[in-house]
C-alpha cells in the first residue's frame, strides 16, 4: 500500500505526531514529506494521504499546509484522506473546517480527524499509530 504523510509544523509537535505514524507503518511504501517540499503527483498517487497542520491564528491551517492543500485539493475526489494536528487553544475548529474542505472535494474520509494538546505524550504517540493503522485498513 502506497501512504502519503504530508505535514506542517510550527513547534516540532504535529511533526512528532507524523513521525508516529511513519513508525506505525513501517513495511508499507511511505512518501513522507513537510507540506513546503511535498510533491503533490506523488501524494496525489497514494492510496490513503494523510495530512497534518498545527492550528495557526484564528484556528486556521498553517501556511504550507494551507499552500499544499489548495494544489491537490480539486484531485481529491475518491481518494482517501485523513487529517490530523496539534493546538494550544481553541477547540479543534480549524479539523472540523478542514475535513468539511476534504469532504467537499469528494474525497472519503479515511479516518476521524486526530488532534492532540500541545506536545505528543505517551498516549498521544499511542493515538498517532491507531489513527495511522485506522486511516490505512
């Protein structure tokens, strides 16, 4: 199985998050890339994308995010997408925003969105794998 992990940070949390997930599938072919480098025809191949962003500002993508996201977004109709990030305030509107952009593209979604407080602890690295695991089945 072919998996993108496409992700942006800020603070090195939402990129612990993705790191997580890249140990969770360990044996698959993984394209792993920051979201100002990704390539999007290689994202765009994959069978199951997953994209992550810290919350910015007014709970809004992070800029790279934002940036890469607009580039694939019009391929994404039946493609399976799963998003996840990291916030310090807020509640996780800038996921729900997201996911709602993905589903209007036509993309299924692969997962339920992953959001965890500040840094990755323990259970939240737990989390990240499932959700990776989850998001590939």
């Amino acid at each position: 199985m072919k998996i993108a992990i496409v992700y942006a940070t800020t603070t090195g949390n939402t990129e612990t998050m993705a790191e997580a997930m890249k140990d969770a599938l360990a044996g698959n072919d993984v394209y792993y890339s920051t979201a100002d480098s990704a390539d999007a025809a290689t994202v765009l191949s994959s069978d199951v994308i997953l994209l992550g962003s810290p919350a910015m500002g007014d709970e809004v993508l992070e800029d790279s995010a934002e940036a890469f996201f607009c580039k694939i977004e019009g391929s994404l109709s039946g493609k399976k997408v799963a998003l996840f990030g990291s916030y310090d305030w807020g509640d996780g509107k800038w996921l729900e925003d997201w996911e709602d952009r993905v589903k209007s593209c036509g993309a299924v979604i692969a997962a339920d969105a992953l959001k965890v407080h500040l840094t990755p602890e323990d259970a939240d690295i737990t989390k990240c794998k499932d959700f990776a695991a989850a998001a590939t089945k």
